[in-house]
C-alpha cells in the first residue's frame, strides 16, 4: 500500500492485555502501538478491539464510529497518502480539484464513462461555505467518486484508503512479505470517534471520513474500502491546506482520532496468507482479475503448499 519511507511518528507502547478503551482515551493519550508475538495474537488483538466497542456502546448515547484497518508491509513506513510521495507539492485541496477536473473529458473519452462535478471554482466556493468537507461531496457525490475512481487509477491522491476488514489490511501487509527482509509488518487501526462526537478546531489538521459510498470501481466495495482526508482551513483566503495524517494524529484529543498500531513478525506470513486463503481473501477475490488470479495460485502451489 505504501512505498518504503522511513516511519517518523512516536508511538507509546503498550502491552495486549493493557489496550482498553481508558488507556486509549486517557487525557494525556497519544498513538499507540503493540507488538504481536504471532499470527494468533492477531485475532486476539481484534477481540480487545470489539471489546473496546461494547465499552463505548455501554458508555455513550451516540455510539462510536467503526474501526477502519490498514495494512503495511514494513512497520517502519510511516501513514502517507500517495500525493505525499509525489512531486512537486500540491498545497490545497482547491488546487487539486482543479488538477484533477482539468483532464475529466479525456478521462471520459477514454473510459467511456461520465462524471457530473462541478468545474473548480464552484467547488472552491461551495467548499467555503461547507460546514464540513463531507458536505460538499454530499451535495455533488460524482464529485467524491470521481476521484476515487482516478484514485484508484493511479492518479496521486490526497485520500488515504483504509479497509472496514482487518483481514483485509492483513493481506496487504502479508501479500509480499516473503520478497522483503525486513522484520515486522503493521496494521493500522483507526476510530474516528468514541461516542462523543467529533470536534474541529480552526487552523489545525483535521482528519475527515468520507464514507463507503460511491459509484466507483466494484474492488473498492469487495475490499470494503473508505477513505480520510487531512486538511486545515488557512487564514485570510481560507483554503484548504492537504496536510499530513500524523499532524492530526500528533495533536489529537483523547476522545476522537484514535491510531493503534499492531506490528506482527514478518515470518508469520505462511500462516497469515494460508489463514486469509481458506477464508477466501486473496490476490483474486480483492482484485478479480485473471492476473491476480494467476498470483494467487502461484501462492497457493509454490508457497503455502510446502
């Protein structure tokens, strides 16, 4: 999911058996992460989670919103969005828009498909008097499916996929893992809120969920994919700055915005990918593809049939 760069966020330590919903939350609470000794651990991990869940529920009248999983390959790769690693910086998310919007007809002659969004200086106006950022792909939602879909195309993306499944971000921590050499692998978890509701201060990153709904690419649902998206509102002329997830996540309240990171050996990825596999999640149910199918049967007759 992501290149090889080097992590550069601190994450507190912490021991399974003391991740709860009051050592997650406490006041002085920053990104945590726990070390998984093996595979099995795994699913013990997501059980602390569920647990975590019925807290809130037991806790809060709101309820708190669902955890959302990503996997990395190498631990030590920090949480970048793909327009991170490109070049030259993209500052605003107006300015993006308007990158985005300017090859659409080419795109459409292309593919054959059409896309009813707003030109970009509608969309920067309407973003301006959006209470929130979700609105403004509420009102227009080809708007959010359009880049989703260049997203999912290649085309350098602000937005950040995760996955509903924690299955699913471990097969992509696992899918490689024996071509690397490095020792651990990660799978991210994510509440955006605990019950509380979401607060947003002005002038710092916030991160905002978009949602699992759009027209899009039917791997984006078989992977059951959402999407964030980190952005300040600047003075004076008010634009939306694209900024980094760990800013948000470095200065995040103990109520929302909540990052656990899970590390599990690399070695463990047999009993990983043959696990996922007789759950029927691999290289070709995510991606449906004859390609992807030849992988997966590769895997199956020349790995995890030693």
């Amino acid at each position: 999911m992501v290149r090889n760069m080097a992590i550069s966020s601190t994450f507190k330590r912490v021991e399974l058996d003391d991740l709860s919903l009051s050592t997650i939350t406490h006041r002085a609470a920053d990104c945590f992460e726990v070390e998984l000794g093996d595979w099995s651990q795994f699913h013990q991990a997501l059980s602390k989670l569920e647990f975590i869940d019925r807290e809130i529920a037991d806790t809060t009248d709101l309820g708190s919103t669902k955890w959302l999983f990503r996997g990395h390959a190498d631990s030590e790769w920090p949480i970048i969005s793909a327009l991170e690693r490109f070049e030259p910086r993209i500052d605003t998310l107006e300015e993006y828009y308007a990158h985005a919007y300017s090859p659409r007809y080419v795109i459409e002659s292309a593919t054959g498909q059409q896309w009813n969004i707003r030109p970009p200086h509608e969309f920067a106006d309407d973003l301006q008097q959006a209470a929130a950022l979700p609105f403004v792909f509420n009102t227009q939602p080809d708007e959010y499916a359009y880049l989703v879909y260049l997203r999912h195309h290649g085309f350098p993306s602000p937005l950040l996929d995760w996955t509903r499944s924690p299955y699913v971000a471990a097969f992509f921590a696992y899918s490689n893992a024996y071509q690397l050499s490095n020792e651990r692998v990660a799978i991210f978890a994510y509440l955006e809120a605990t019950g509380r509701g979401k607060a947003t201060s002005p002038g710092s990153p916030t991160i905002y969920s978009l949602g699992p709904y759009t027209r899009t690419a039917p791997r984006h649902y078989i992977q059951q994919a959402e999407y964030t998206l980190c952005l300040r509102k600047q003075r004076g002329e008010g634009k939306h700055e694209i900024c980094k997830h760990m800013d948000a996540f470095a200065r995040r309240d103990a109520i929302q915005d909540i990052l656990v990171k899970f590390t599990l050996p690399r070695s463990e990825w047999r009993r990983a990918l043959g696990y996922l596999d007789q759950h029927n999640m691999n290289a070709h149910t995510l991606y449906g593809s004859v390609d992807r199918l030849m992988e997966t049967v590769a895997v199956r007759e020349m790995l995890l049939n030693d």
